[in-house]
C-alpha cells in the first residue's frame, strides 16, 4: 500500500469554496467508481480557508500516469474535471495544465 499527500487551492471566493464543498460531499458515482478502478482504496481531502490536502492510500502498481490516462478515456471523469476547474486555482510553481501537486514527504513518527 502506498500514501499520497497532493495540495491544490481554491480561488479566493467563499460562495465559489461552499459550492465546491457542497459538490463533494454527493461526489457523482462514475468518478468514485473510477478512482476505485485505478487502484485507490482511500481518498481524503481536507480544506482550510482557500487550501485543500489530499491523502490518498493506493495499491503498490498504483500510478498517477496510468490514473491521467484512464480519466482521459472517461467522459464523465472529463466533464467532473472541467467543472472542479472552476473552483480551483493553480499553485504559482506548476505548469499551467497541472492541479493536485504531489508533497514531498519530510517526517514520520
């Protein structure tokens, strides 16, 4: 089993971060069925003010590129990623096409 933490903000806008909470909790059932499909057994994100964390626990073969190529052939996955592009707001170091930002783990007790 392998842990991921990503980070992502949200644009400034607390009408724009409530919205985005509202559509996660009844996230649509295609895009829980294809995150459990690429081989992630858990998924948590936390929110404070305009910044989310997210932890995700994933079998061993588990890839992020497998994961991008899977959602590319996934219409449903597509139109849930245009409508979360809304909420969301780019970290000033990443490539513009890039969201969740994969941290660097630094401590373990």
């Amino acid at each position: 089993m392998k842990t991921y933490c990503l980070i992502l903000d949200l644009k400034e806008d607390s009408q724009l971060i409530e919205q985005y909470k509202k559509y996660h909790q009844h996230v649509w059932p295609e895009i829980i069925d294809s995150i459990k499909a690429s081989g992630i057994s858990d998924m948590r994100i936390y929110n404070v003010a305009d910044r989310l964390v997210m932890i995700i626990e994933a079998d061993d073969d588990f890839s992020f590129e497998k994961k991008a190529e899977m959602d590319q052939n996934n219409a449903k996955v597509q139109e849930w990623e245009k409508l979360m592009d809304t909420y969301q707001k780019r970290l000033p170091f990443v490539a513009p096409d890039q969201r969740w930002v994969p941290m660097e783990e630094i401590f373990r007790l």
